[in-house]
C-alpha cells in the first residue's frame, strides 16, 4: 500500500511529534552555546514525546524520554558554567 504525498496526515499525533521535535533542536542548540536553558527545553521536549509514544502505542518511546527527562532534569541541577 503505498501513500502520495497528498493523502500523508501530517498531524496525525496532534503535533506532538513537530512540536518535540521543534523543541528538542532549540534545546541542543542552547545547550551548544552553553545554555543551561537547554535542559529545560530538552525536558519540555521529553514530555511532548512521551505524549507522542503514548497515542502512537511505542512504549519504548515513552521509556526513553522519562529517562532522558530523568537525564536532563539531573543536568540542569549539575551544571556549572565552565
């Protein structure tokens, strides 16, 4: 079964998916420039990807980004500008 371009539904999750993935970028991007800001913003990421495993039923998504949240919540409160 093949889709075109089309017929795709591009907001099949609610856009959770886009909306991770607009805030996972930005928060590597602070965090590049030596942000801790990106945390924050990689965790707020993490929630939308969870929210995104949970309706598309890929649990090892969910399981992957509570650790990474677990993760970028332990590097927010470790960091220290160097």
């Amino acid at each position: 079964m093949e889709k075109n371009l089309d017929s795709l539904d591009y907001l099949n999750y609610w856009g959770l998916d886009w909306i991770g993935m607009v805030f996972l970028l930005l928060g590597v991007f602070f965090l590049s420039e030596k942000k801790k800001f990106g945390f924050v913003l990689s965790a707020i990421s993490n929630i939308f990807w969870v929210g995104f495993g949970i309706l598309s039923e890929s649990f090892p998504t969910v399981v992957l980004n509570l650790g990474l949240l677990g993760l970028n919540a332990k590097g927010y409160f470790k960091w220290k500008q160097s």
